[in-house]
C-alpha cells in the first residue's frame, strides 16, 4: 500500500468509469479498463480519443502527448487483466450483489498490496469490505460526473480501512487535481447525503402538482444560482439510479425525507429513466441526448389565466434594503412608483440608496446617466400609505410578521382604489392570512421577490384559492415587463425555493452536529461536487441564523414532519446571538466592519 498507484484497473466503462480512466490516462498512470461488455469498452475507448482530439485543437496538449495518452489506456474484457494493479477502482451498477461478485473476484486475482476502491455513492462501503478477504484494504473513491470537470473526490474509508490506503488514493487524488474529502461511511457520504433529499423532496413536490416542472427547475436555478434544476438533475443522474441511493439512505436514516418519492418508483419500473432513456421528467430527442423537446406536459408560450388589469403606477411600502431594490426595479421599467415609508425621512433615505445603486450600474457601464436620471424622476417618496390611494399595483416589503402585514394590509384595503392589486412579498407567511385582513381578498397575491431584487431574476408568484384570475394574470404580465422570470405555486409555507432549500441547509447542521463531517469539507463537497455557487454554511451565515430558523419552524409546523425540525446546533447559535455575517460570528467567526 505504500507503492506508487502506477497501474490502475477501473472496472466497469460506462459513463463514469470512462471519465475516471480519461482521468487517470492524462494523469500519466497506465489504466486498464475492464468491461464484460466490448460495445462498452470500445465507447470508452472513443471517448478518450474524442476527448484528447479537443484538447488538441484547443492547443492544450500536443498530438504526441495524445498518442502517448491513448497508448496508456487498454481495454479488456475478463477480470484478470487487473492482477497486476497497484488499484482497483469498481465502477459496476449500484447493487451490492453486483459490487460483492467483482470485489470476491478480485481477492483471488490481485496482489495482496493491491487498494480496491468501490465508486458507489451510496452503499455501504463496510458491508462491501467486510465481504471482501481483505477489508483492510477495501475503501470508497467517489468521483463525481463528469468526472474530468468535477473537482470534488470523496475518499470514504470504514472501520476496517488501512489508514495507508487512504493515504495513498488521497494522495492519487491530489495528484489528478482533484480535491480529496475524507468522510466515514455513511449512507450519501457528504455531497449525496445533502443532494438527493432535496433532489427527492423536489420530485415529491412535483408529484403532489403543486407547482410544474418548469417551475420547480427555474426556481432553484434563477433563486439559489444552481447549474441545473432538481428535475433535470435527475434524468441526468438516472431515476434509478436516485431511487437505488435513496432506498439506501432511508435503511440508514428512516427519515421520511429520504424515502424515494413514489414516482421515481414509477418512472423507474416504467424504463423512464432519465436522459439515457430519453424520457423521464422531461422528454429527449433521443436515448443518451440532453436536447428536451417538447412533449404533452409542455407548456404553452403564456401561462396566464385570463385578461390582466391596468397597471401604470405601483407602491412599494417599506424603507429597508428589499423594498428600495423592488422599487428600483419597477421605477428602471418605467412604472411611476410610490416608495411610502413610516417616515418621510426615512422614504428619502430609501431613495438616496436607490440613486447609490443607480450610480453604481452608471460606473460600471450597465445604464446611462440620463437613464438614471429617469428612473429616478419615476421614483417619488412618501411618509404615509395614503400616498397609494391611487396606484395599480401595491407592493408590501415591510418586517416579515405576519401581525405587522396584517395590520399593513387592513390599511391598503382602506386607502387603495376599487381594483387595484395588493401584493405581499413574504418568503413564508400565509397570503391567504394577509388576503384576510381585507374585503377583498381576491385582489390578494404573493409576489416573492429575492435579495437583491435588481440582479435576482425570479419572481414567486402565489395565488390563495381566493385570488381572482385577472389579478394572477396581471402579476404575470407585469413580472414580465419588469424582466423577471414568473414562477406559479400554491400557497404552503416556503413556496418552492424555500420549502427545497432550508431542509437542505437543516440536514447540513445535522451532520456537523452529529460530527459527520467539518464545516470546510462540507462547504466544498457542495461547491465541488453539487457545482452550488456557496456551501450550506456559508449560505446560512449570509442569510442570517435567526431567518434560517424561522423558515426552518414555519415548514416544521406545516408539514409536522420530523425530518423538518430545526437542528439544535441552528437553536443553540440563534439563542447565543451568533446570527451570522451580520453579528461578527455564525457557524464561522468574520472581522467586524
């Protein structure tokens, strides 16, 4: 175990294990590929020789480094091509039977030094070990597709893992470029145990018809910055193959937000498995292609119900950083807006933060002067919602208590014209509560904007079973006329990108507070691995602790399950004072300003 990892056999040549022998052959190691399929092998084969083609033309290796690259890399169908590795790393179908039968295998093939690594991303590595003749030097190596892009290598080892076997593929992994992770083994490990209970809980919410797949995918890309939305994730992943690591999260957690929705059983008995099936969540152009087309569940250019009202004018009521950027936003696509605050000093002071922001975009080139000059002459400040007693469309973006937009709503009932709009921004209160607090619920509707609302592009659109249509296609149409991206959903606490995100975070503090993993490594496992634009925790503490928390409570007592309780750990911080950037120490410590 203390040799060179020189030679190294990946068996299995299938997607992965294509990338992790493309991988190892640029690396300068000698990799043999094994697979009882020669269409399998021979596919590997193009697809380094593709691969290495590009960098080529793209001058990053020169025609003779390609050949040697190429030269490096043999295929082979029968397992005792391997007996000479330094490594074995199994990249065979997710199945213990299938994994227990190459590992057994190999015990009677390999030398006695040689490291055997499984790539699963969810079954236990131990059980694996355990059946092997040597479990010492039996470890998890867990790449991640593609795998010649993707950083992030889980190095999992078990109770029985050689500390020098770990060492050695950690120092392997290093050696390829990427960034190794030591975890134990645990159902999911890091980067899976995070992602596919929100991947599940995504598929369950589209089940339940609470919101289209369009939304749900458009909502975690243009909320939370994500490369891809959680549906198309999963045809990318394989239906199936979710539905296998989610069987064997919930045999560990027997948490309800690991067992698989019951649709990914169905589509999985189907054969909808995804992209490689050309149909799952959406359908393909073909089996293996990433092209979506269009099928019956696509949905027309207009999601509208019905003609909207009027809107010329808008009021945005609150002084704080959200209502100045939604009033920007409007005031920018040529809305007369009445910014109306507690306070006349305090409207001015919203709208000098407006004009600082629009000097900003006027520096760095985005919009002109006389544009700025414009937007905000279109801006007019107001100490008093009397102020909107004529506006089209009011906007609420006061403290998130639902007491306080209560009260806030009994008064817009009061002063706004017949007809007019009146939309709260609230990330999870109940619209409907707010609706109630007038005689007119009908013109009612959640209108989510996110932070900073100049560069967020997603608007949550939320109707109550009292909202009239008219008012929906209203909010709609303006949406699009500020440039901003609609998403319909219903109105539960968390709507969809909350009621996705924060059982995410939750589970994140669990295993750190469970002493899973480090803040560090789990931070990275998800930029890393998941390609999200900031980890779990430094999220969190951006957010702000007690935010978090509140969100986390408002979903646990909705849906009253218990997966959602808010961890401890997030109630121990928030009871210290420990909020986050905001307070100078969260789950990490910053330098006060």
């Amino acid at each position: 175990m203390d040799t060179p990892l020189s030679t190294i056999a990946v068996v299995g040549l299938g997607t992965m294990g294509a990338g992790i022998a493309d991988v190892l052959a640029r690396a300068g190691r000698e990799v043999i590929g094994i697979d009882i399929s020669d269409t399998a092998a021979a596919q590997a084969v193009a697809a380094l020789e593709a691969s290495t083609a590009r960098a080529v033309a793209r001058e990053r290796i020169t025609e003779e480094e390609r050949q040697d690259v190429l030269a490096r890399f043999r295929t082979f169908s029968d397992l005792h091509a391997a007996a000479e590795a330094d490594l074995v790393i199994e990249v065979v179908p997710e199945s213990y039977e299938a994994k227990q039968e190459v590992l057994r295998a190999l015990d009677g093939i390999v030398r006695p030094d040689a490291i055997l690594a499984t790539g699963t991303n969810a079954l236990s590595v131990t059980r694996l070990a355990a059946d092997s003749a040597h479990p010492q030097r039996v470890l998890g190596l867990h790449f991640f597709a593609p795998v010649q892009a993707m950083k992030l290598v889980e190095v999992v080892s078990s109770v029985l893992t050689d500390p020098r076997a770990v060492d050695a593929v950690t120092r392997l992994a290093q050696d390829l470029g990427k960034e190794p992770v030591a975890v134990g083994d645990r159902a999911g490990f890091i980067a899976d145990g995070l992602l596919f209970g929100y991947l599940n809980q995504a598929a369950a919410m589209y089940e339940a018809k609470y919101a289209s797949r369009e939304d749900i995918d458009a909502a975690m890309k243009l909320g939370c910055g994500l490369p891809m939305g959680p549906l198309a994730l999963l045809d990318l992943v394989g239906v199936d193959t979710a539905r296998t690591v989610l069987e064997a999260m919930y045999a560990a957690s027997h948490d309800r937000l690991h067992a698989p929705a019951p649709i990914l059983k169905q589509l999985s008995e189907a054969g909808l498995t995804g992209r490689k099936a050309g149909r799952g969540f959406y359908t393909y152009a073909a089996p293996g292609s990433g092209e979506v087309v269009r099928d019956a569940l696509t949905p027309l250019t207009s999601a509208g119900t019905g003609t909207g009202r009027e809107v010329s004018s808008v009021g945005v009521a609150g002084s704080g950083t959200m209502a100045s950027g939604i009033a920007e936003v409007f005031a920018k696509a040529g809305y007369a807006v009445v910014l109306a605050a507690r306070s006349q000093e305090k409207a001015d002071t919203a709208k000098a933060r407006i004009a600082k922001s629009l000097a900003r975009s006027v520096d760095k080139g985005r919009m002109t002067a006389e544009a700025r000059d414009t937007t905000l002459a279109l801006i007019t400040p107001a100490g008093s919602l009397d102020a909107f007693a004529e506006v089209d469309l009011a906007v609420e973006a006061v403290a998130e208590d639902l007491t306080v937009k209560q009260e806030l709503f009994a008064r817009l009932d009061k002063i706004c014209k017949p007809g007019a709009v009146l939309a709260t921004t609230t990330s999870s209160l109940p619209v409907i509560a707010c609706a109630r607090a007038t005689t007119r619920p009908q013109d009612v509707i959640g209108m989510h904007f996110f932070n900073p609302a100049p560069a967020m592009k997603l608007v949550e659109i939320v109707r109550t079973v009292l909202t009239g249509d008219d008012v929906h296609a209203t909010v709609r149409e303006v949406t699009a006329k500020i440039r901003k991206h609609p998403v319909d959903c219903g109105d539960r606490a968390g709507f969809i990108v909350n009621a996705l995100l924060f059982p995410y975070l939750n589970n994140a503090i669990k295993m750190v507070q469970e002493h899973y993993a480090t803040l560090d490594d789990i931070d990275a496992a998800m930029k890393l691995g998941g390609g999200y634009p900031m980890g779990p925790f430094e999220l969190l503490d951006v957010v702000g602790l007690d935010v978090s928390l509140a969100i986390e409570q408002v979903l646990h007592r909705e849906f009253r399950d218990p997966g959602l309780a808010p961890a401890p750990l997030l109630e121990h911080l928030v009871a210290a004072g420990c909020l986050g950037r905001k307070t100078g120490r969260g789950f990490r410590e910053y330098a006060r300003r």
